[in-house]
C-alpha cells in the first residue's frame, strides 16, 4: 500500500509541474490537467483491477476463458471511453481563462 501511495503522490506532484509550466502561456490550464490525470489514473486503476479479475477468473476456469476476455475487453473498452471523456471534459473546463 505505501509503494501504490508514493507512486500516486509522484504522479501527481509530476502532473502539477507539467501542466504549470504548459499552462503559463494560456492563462492557467492547471485545474484541467489535474482533473485529466485523476481521471486516467482512475481508469489505470480500474482496468488494472479488472485484468486482475480476469486473470484470476481464468485460472479458476480454463474452459471459460474465450468469454472472460471478450468480456473483458468490452469493459475495458467502456472504461478507456469514460476515461476520455473525462480528460476531454476536464481539459475544456479552465476557469482562470479570461471573459470577455
């Protein structure tokens, strides 16, 4: 637990340094990039979780194992969309943009 914490933590502190420095020109982008990271280290999270399961379901039942991964490929890809919409969403909000 404390390496999966340190390595969150770094992720972030990393995502912060990036976006400030990328988000300088524009005005202030960092709320965005911080909301598209969380949402893939969500989905890194999740998809993770889920092959776990799969893998441990398949060792379980060999015979089963054609339909385990359709099914998993299908939550996978349910999840990398979410995922996009997120960062995408994310990106698009800036609120130290400004109004004219």
């Amino acid at each position: 637990m404390y390496f999966v914490s340190r390595t969150v933590m770094y992720t972030l502190a990393l995502l912060v340094m990036f976006s400030a420095t990328a988000g300088a020109a524009e005005g202030g982008a960092i709320p965005g990039a911080i909301g598209g990271g969380l949402a893939v280290l969500g989905a890194a999270i999740g998809i993770g979780l889920l092959a776990k399961g799969a893998v441990e379901s398949i060792a379980r039942q060999p015979e089963a194992a054609g339909v385990i991964q359709v099914n998993m490929i299908i939550a996978a890809v349910f999840i990398e969309g979410a995922t996009l919409f997120a960062i995408i969403v994310g990106l698009l909000q800036n609120p130290f943009a400004a109004s004219n």
